[in-house]
C-alpha cells in the first residue's frame, strides 16, 4: 500500500496537516466509518513504530477505551501495561516490505483483564516507491470462533479419556472376569451370530482362532442334555418368562473329553418388550466340583452303610450276651442273684433295641427324640409287663445327634422301669414321660408318677443304687443333671440337658 496515499489521508483524518478542500468525504465522515468497523485498525510509521492512527475498536482492545495511542510508540504501551505484542512482526514488515499475518493471538484488555483473539494482518506502507515507511495493521477478532473450537476440543478430549477409561475398565473386569475362570458369551438373535470369550471357547473345545457358531455350540452339548438345553433356551424367546436362563449341564469336546457346566444367561427384548434381541450370559467349569461332590456322596454312602452294618453286629453282639445272661441266670438258685442277672439282660436288651433302630433309620446321623422315646417307652412297657400301668408320653419335637441317643436311652429305661416296679404296688398307674424344650437348646426329660413315693432313707440308698449310679453318672457325660422332688402323691425324676 503506497504511504503517500495512505498516511497523509490518516494525518488529515488525525488533523494532523490541514484537511484537503478537494477530498471527496469529510474528515469527520470518514473517522466515523472506521470507527464503527468491528475491526481493529492502526497506523504506525517509522522503526520505532509511532502510532499515527488507531480505531475505537483498536483503543477498547488495548487501552480498554480509556486513551488513545496516537503520538506513542509500540514500546511505550508496552511500559504502560498494553499487551501489543506485535513490534518483531512490525519491524519483519519494515524490513521486508511484505505483509505478515498472524492467527489467534492473544490481547489481554489491562483493565478489565478480558482475553481476546484476533487474526491479524500487518500490511506495509510505502512512501512514493520507497521502502515501507510504515505499517497498516487490521486485527479481526475470532475470539468465539476459538472458544467454540477449543470448547470442541476440550469436549472431544473429556470424550477420548472417557472412552480409554471404560477401555481400561473394560480390560479390567475381563481380567477380573478371567481370573475367576468364567466365561462370557453372547448370542444375537436375528443374526444368530455367537460371540465367546477365550475362557468360553477353551471350556467348549474352541481352538484359538476359530469363529464360534451357533452350529458349534449345539454340537458341543452333551447328547443326554442337548434337547433340555435348547428347550430351556427356547423358553426364553417368551418375553412371558422374563428371559432369565440358569441351567447345569454337560458339554462334550473334540477330544471326547466331557465338562459340567453351570450356565446363566438374560435375554433382552426391544423397547416394546416384545421381540428377542440379544442374550448374554456366562458359564463356569463345575466339573470338578461335581466330581468332588459325587465322590463326597459315595463316600457318605459307603459311611451310612458301615454305620448301619455296625449298629446291626452291636445290636446282635447285644443280644448274643442279654443270651448267655438269661441262661446263666436261670441256673441261679438264689433268688437276688437272679434278679441282679435279669436287671443286666434288661438293660442290654435295651441297649440292643436302641442299636436295631439305629440302623433302621433313613438319617444316621440325627434323630428325633420324641419318636425315638415313644418307641423306646413301648419296648419298656412290653418287658415289664403289668397289665394295670400304662405309660405316657408327652414330647415337643427335639433333633438330637445319634452319640447322644444310647445315653439318654439307658437314663429313661432306668427311670421309667423304677417307676413301674415299685410305685404302684397294687398294680395299677400311670408313669408321665414328659420331653420338654428348656431355653434355645436345653432339654429336660421328666419322669411322674403319683405312686407311694420315695422311701424316707432313699437319699442313703441312692448311693448304693447301681440304676441311679447309672442315671447321674450317664446325665454327667451328656453334660446334664438329674434331680427328684418328693410330690404330694408320687415322685418326680428330671433330667436336664444342656
């Protein structure tokens, strides 16, 4: 741009040499339209960059509208605070005579701290052909054009980091996932189009590389469970059944090799709940849980088996002695020891009795001891025969473990089978069993009668007592006690345990 034609016409416009009666438009006219453009416009000549010219906008940008910069040099509004930052460029095109441009540079208004970004151009001026003698510079402000972008940029980068963090916790689950020995798989319904994890390819016999398939898939399932399986499957294309899936089965592999697995899926429908889309799911290897758990079952089966084949050879050993015992009593002449070798058959009878039924029950580990004293009470009334005393038995319903029941069988018969041979010596009465729970896991086992009672020097010969000897010694060892009361008619024997 030739500094004649510009420069003198900006000193006119600054009523820096008298206006030209001859210009087309007025001084006033013309600084009006440059004053409204939106653009920044300076002028500056010589090398120290002296401003001859600077538009409203120009001033709002740098002196915040508060001066002007004309008759200053870049380097003044440099000590002033004013952000020109543009001297090098300037002094390139002083040099060089060749326009230079700049894009988004920063100018930072010093009084109210607002950041700007303006494109600018600085044009040289020449003066009659001369060097350039000074500089036009336009500044266009793009300041919402680079908000825009960077606020774009800033977006795509929050967007990027979002998606390398679901990434990453996507790679962590899967780990997490395959740590567990899970696999992961997924079916796409309209498509039919399978897509396993490498833990489900390994457990269905996949090699690496190979594209699992539907046909695949049917193939691998066990020919014994194959049609539950697809039924199952099948149901879960109602959208009636809520598309859950938990199935255990087995696959067979390539290799012949068989696998239990345990399989859970979810299908999912269309947003109008109609239509199967895709179901997901995973499976786990349980072949060796299976495998445990089947040996654990044979292993408690063969248990059971032994228990009751030992309770049978007890139960006849039992009987072999309660023999040999009643023969040898039967050779006594004297009529006490007689009696002191039938009392000994009686017991081991019962002990024989609580043995047969023992290895009669489903459950050998527990019984129920309300059942399980009923029919001890009958064994008991059978072989004290006394048509006028009837026993009986009252029971809330208590589970004891099977060490527990021989013990608690020898107390009761001792009790009970003292009850019918002297309380009642007319021959007629009740003995009251009563089974009680006692708290969370006490029990007491009372038993009544409403006979003569106890002879007055019963605490002396209780100590002499081999039956009662019995009955405190075997209530110490279940970790009880047993204690009596004299009632207003008859006695009362209760054992409590613990």
């Amino acid at each position: 741009m030739p500094l004649g034609s510009l420069l003198p016409w900006i000193r006119e416009l600054r009523g820096l040499e008298a206006p030209d009666s001859e210009a087309g438009l007025g001084s006033e006219t013309l600084l009006a339209m440059l004053d409204v453009l939106p653009i920044a416009i300076s002028v500056t000549v010589g090398p120290e960059h002296r401003f001859v010219y600077a538009n409203r906008y120009y001033r709002e940008r740098t002196l915040g509208g508060g001066g002007d910069p004309v008759g200053r040099t870049v380097a003044d509004l440099s000590a002033m605070g004013v952000v020109a930052g543009d001297a090098p460029e300037r002094d390139i095109v002083l040099r060089t005579s060749e326009p230079a441009f700049a894009r988004e540079v920063m100018l930072e208004a010093p009084t109210t701290a607002d950041r700007r970004y303006f494109d600018v151009a600085h044009i040289p001026l020449f003066e009659d052909g001369a060097a350039a003698g000074g500089v036009v510079t336009l500044g266009i402000d793009v300041t919402e054009k680079v908000l825009a972008r960077r606020e774009t940029e800033l977006r795509a980068l929050e967007a990027s980091f979002r998606t390398a963090e679901a990434e990453v916790e996507r790679r962590r689950l899967s780990l997490a996932i395959e740590a567990t020995g899970i696999g992961i798989w997924e079916w796409e319904i309209q498509t039919n189009r399978k897509i396993w994890s490498e833990r489900q390819c390994e457990i269905f016999g996949v090699p690496p590389g190979e594209t699992p398939t539907y046909d695949i898939w049917v193939d691998r399932l066990h020919p014994d469970d194959r049609a539950a399986v697809l039924d199952r499957i099948r149901a879960t294309l109602d959208p009636s059944s809520g598309g859950a899936l938990a199935i255990e089965h087995r696959v067979r592999r390539p290799d012949g090799s068989v696998r239990w697995i345990q399989g859970s899926g979810q299908m999912l429908y269309d947003e109008a709940g109609i239509k199967p889309v895709r179901m997901i799911g995973t499976v786990l290897d349980v072949t060796e849980r299976k495998e445990t758990n089947e040996a654990l079952r044979a292993a408690l089966a063969a248990k059971e088996i032994l228990l009751r084949e030992v309770n049978h050879r007890v139960k006849n050993s039992l009987q072999l002695v309660s023999s040999m015992l009643a023969l040898q009593g039967m050779g006594l002449s004297d009529p006490a020891q007689r009696k002191i070798f039938q009392e000994a058959q009686s017991r081991i009878q019962i002990v024989a009795a609580v043995h047969e039924r023992l290895y009669s029950t489903v459950d050998t580990t527990t019984v129920e001891l309300g059942a399980y004293l009923r029919e001890l009470c009958s064994d008991i009334e059978r072989a004290n025969a006394r048509a006028g005393i009837r026993i009986e038995l009252a029971a809330d319903p208590v589970r004891i473990g099977m060490d527990r029941a021989v013990p608690i069988a020898l107390v009761l018969n001792e009790l009970v089978t003292n009850a019918l041979k002297y309380a009642y010596p007319s021959g007629e009465g009740v003995v009251r069993v009563v089974l009680a729970k006692d708290g969370a896991k006490a029990v007491t086992i009372s038993v009544e009668d409403s006979g003569i009672g106890l002879p007055g020097d019963f605490e002396s010969r209780r100590l002499s007592s081999l039956g009662f000897r019995i009955v405190e010694g075997l209530s110490r060892q279940l970790g009880g006690s047993v204690a009596y009361e004299r009632l207003r008619q008859g006695t009362r024997f209760t054992v409590r345990l613990d």
